[in-house]
C-alpha cells in the first residue's frame, strides 16, 4: 500500500547573480554583502554561495526604509 508522506518543500535558492540583478549590482557586491554579515547566505560542498529568497526580502526593505540605501563598498552594475 502507498504511503501518503507529506515531502518537505525544496526553497529555491538565489546565486549572486540572481540577488545583484535584483539589487542592481555586480555579483561581487554580493558575495561582499554576505561576507560582511549584511546578508545570510549558505554555502554550497564546492564553496559557491546561496541565499534564501526571504533574506533577500527583508535586506530589500531594510534599504528602503533607510535614508541611504547603498549598503557600503557598494558596486552598480554597467547597464
């Protein structure tokens, strides 16, 4: 008989790129943000870095609530 399990919901998960694209900075500026403590992240067995779309969220709205909203060491992306 077939078990009926509730299966855990997989997050996807955001690349650097994905977070700066959003932002509308240089994946670099990221990986920055993350290492100073400004953004959670997660890091994968090869050492590339993740973060949570709801981390993402709340920096979002921390920017704009602040009166300067470039985190520091800040890099725009070219467009």
């Amino acid at each position: 008989m077939p078990r009926n399990r509730a299966e855990p919901r997989r997050e996807r998960l955001l690349n650097p790129k994905d977070v700066a694209d959003m932002f509308g900075y240089e994946p670099k500026t990221v990986i920055g943000w993350a290492r100073k403590g400004r953004l959670p992240y997660i890091r994968t067995p090869g050492g590339q870095y993740r973060f949570r779309p709801a981390d993402v969220d709340d920096l979002l709205s921390v920017i704009g609530d602040e009166s300067d909203e470039l985190p520091e060491n800040a890099t725009r992306a070219c467009r």
